[in-house]
C-alpha cells in the first residue's frame, strides 16, 4: 500500500513511487477484466465501448440494458391487461372497431335510432311476427279486432255465438232481437266479449251489448255474463235516460213517466233524526241566530219539537222560525248554505211573531215546550234561528233541545 501520510519538506523515496505505480497498475488491471461492476470502483468501457452496471434502484441511477428490457416488458403488460390474443394489439383493436376513427359518434347515432324499452315515440309500424302467446306478448290488430264484436249482420246471428267467425260483410253490428240478444228490438248494438283466462271462448266471459244509436227504441247499454259454461240474464245499465236528479230527489223513468226512487213519504214519528240539545241564546230583533239544521229524506211531514223562552217576563217574545230556499227571505239565502256554523248569527233577518214560518214563540220568562207539524215540499235543507225582543234590548231568547222527528213510509 502506497504511503498516504506524507508531510511537508518530507523526502520522497524510490520505494514510495515504486509503490504508487504498482497499485495504479493493479487498479488498471482490475477494469480492464472486469465481469461484473463492482461497487465503488471507476468503469471503463471495453473495446466494444460497453461497460458494466448494477441494476439500478434510485430515481437517478444508471440504467442498465436488463431493466430497460424488464420495464418495457411490464408496460406492455399492463396495457393488454389480459386481452385475449385476438384483441392485444392496436390493429387488432382498430380492425375490430372497423377502423372507424368516429367510432363512438357512429355507436351513438346507431342508438338514437333504436327503440327505448323504457318508452318511447314511434313514428313508423311496428310489424308483429304473429298472434301473441303469453299475456306480456303484444298484440296484433288483428287478432284484437277478432277478439271484439260479433262480425257480421248475415248468416247465424246467435249473441251466444262467442267465437267471432261468422260469414258476412265484416259489420261490427248485432240486433237486438237476434237469439239471446238484450232486448226486443231492431235496433244494432256492438257486442263485446272480455274473456278471462284462456281467450279461446271457452272461459269465463263478461259480455256487453252497446247501442248504435240512443235515439232508437228500446237502446240502451246491457250486460251479463257466462258463468261456467251458463249464461245470466241480461241487465241494463241505467243512463240519463233512465235515471236523473230531481229537485236534490232521485228519480226513474218506468216506460210511462218518472218516479221517486223509493216513492216514500215523510210522516211525523217518535223516531228522533236529529237532535240539537246545546242551550243557544241570542239577543235582537234584527238578526237572527243559527240554531239547527237538516235535509229532508222525502217529502211529506216532520215533527220538530223544542224548548223555548225569553230569560225574563216582557212585552217582546222569543221566536223561532224556520227557513228553506223556498220560503226563505234573500238575505238569509245568501248569508247562510249548508257549511255554516251552527250558533252564527245573521244580520238582515226579521226574527219577529209575525213571520210567516214561527214555530214558536214565547214572552213569559219560562221555559216552554212546542211540538210542532213541519211540511216539507222540497227537499233543500231547512235552516232554525231564534230571535225576538227590540232593537237594543239586553234580554236574550233562548232555545233548547231541538229535535227533528219523522219516519219514512212507501
């Protein structure tokens, strides 16, 4: 080993260069039959100009021939991410895509076109391969207009006949006299058979018979139905040519004139139908106040009967009176409907003895008890208020225990 300590004014010797010459030769050795880079030592190159070099492990080392190799290996890898052979190059990818550089454009365009399952507008026919077979098949027109209506007005016209195949000039039409038809009559109605089930006209049907013309005698809308193989009778439907509303009444038309639907008459009973026991008191002339109300069921007669007084002896008395559409003065027609309030008070109304409906009065300052015969001749709701006294007077007319009595009888 070459001497490394060397200090000033110090003699070199012959030795100590002997030395130093023998290890720069050594080192020079040691490059030139390098096989493998050895650490901490210089490179040289070989005579083909290459030299050898760990495998790198920093962001700046040297890289060497193996690793660059090894790199470009995983790349590849990663990128084909197990394509199938068929598909892991980029002609393969761009053959299959049909070298289209607006691939995804055409794949959109193509999409647009289709029919959405979620639903959708379109604007051509859609044309079905054959008759449906299961319930979620769609359905040709076709096969819906078979299923719907006898066909004709020839041959053997029977309403039992279901199976829609008669011969003829293809007419959606069925008299009303034809075999087990809905009614006695000439005129053309539309047969239509709903059939649950098996759709064959073996099943279950529901049939309807709907005119072609209400201005026809004996029209109307009927149905029955096929019950294990045994047809109901018919039934008509009621239209506003049977059936209306008269006067809040319902009412029938029996071929000769219209009748009330139940045809009974109100009759005063004990049968209690509504009652107002609640104390209401009001002071005033000029106004009045709601106390009861109700509907009449029918027309004819009901009893009310109620307590009543004015709290205290005087020349005025207490009044209850009763009102409906019919009777009724303006004001109370226009301040008061079914939806008011029992115990409001209306201004405008002339709650005295000598309006034509009181049904009670009383001046004495003791309780009083009235039963009175109401007629009814409309069925509107009748209205109660109680009132009396004079303009200003502190003295109030009360009511109580207001009941409304009647039966119903045919």
């Amino acid at each position: 080993m070459a001497k490394t300590n060397w200090q000033m004014n110090e003699v070199v010797q012959p030795a100590d260069l002997n030395q130093i010459g023998q290890e720069i030769n050594d080192l020079a050795d040691e490059i030139e039959g390098a096989t493998t880079a050895m650490p901490g030592s210089l490179v040289k190159r070989d005579e083909q100009g290459r030299a050898k070099i760990a495998n790198p492990t920093a962001d700046d080392d040297i890289a060497n021939k193996g690793s660059v190799e090894a790199a470009i290996a995983s790349a590849i890898t990663n990128l084909v991410n197990g394509s199938p052979t068929a598909l892991d190059t980029l002609m393969e990818l761009a053959a299959a895509l049909g070298n289209d550089p607006n691939f995804a454009t055409t794949v959109t365009n193509a999409l647009a076109a289709k029919v959405n399952k979620a639903g959708d507008t379109m604007t051509g026919q859609l044309v079905l391969p054959g008759d449906p077979t299961l319930d979620s098949h769609a359905a040709r027109k076709r096969y819906v207009d078979d299923k719907f209506g006898a066909k004709t007005t020839e041959g053997v016209l029977d309403w039992n006949d279901v199976t829609n195949v008669r011969p003829g000039a293809a007419a959606t039409l069925l008299r009303g006299n034809a075999a087990n038809g809905p009614s006695n009559t000439l005129a053309y109605f539309h047969p239509f058979n709903f059939e649950y089930a098996t759709k064959t006209g073996a099943g279950n049907i529901s049939q309807l018979a709907i005119p072609y013309a209400l201005t026809e005698p004996g029209t109307g809308i009927y149905m029955r139905t096929r019950y294990l193989n045994v047809w109901s009778g018919w039934q008509k439907l009621l239209t506003s040519a049977d059936i209306r509303v008269n006067s809040g009444a319902l009412e029938y038309y029996d071929g000769t004139g219209w009748k009330r639907v139940g045809g009974g008459v109100s009759v005063p009973s004990n049968t209690v139908k509504k009652s107002f026991d609640t104390l209401r008191a009001h002071t005033g002339e000029m106004t009045g106040m709601l106390v009861a109300v109700f509907i009449p069921e029918a027309l004819g007669e009901v009893e009310v009967s109620f307590e009543l007084r004015r709290a205290v002896n005087g020349s005025y008395s207490a009044n209850l009176i009763a009102f409906n559409t019919s009777i009724g003065e303006n004001v109370r027609k226009t301040a008061v409907d079914y939806r008011t309030p029992i115990g409001t008070v209306v201004s405008g109304v002339n709650i005295t003895h000598a309006h034509p409906m009181v049904l009670g009065q009383e001046s004495n300052g003791t309780w009083k008890t009235f039963n009175v015969v109401l007629g009814i001749n409309t069925l509107q709701p009748v209205y109660f208020f109680i009132g009396g006294g004079s303009v200003g007077s502190p003295v109030p007319s009360e009511v109580r225990n207001i009941k409304i009595k009647y039966d119903v009888v045919q």
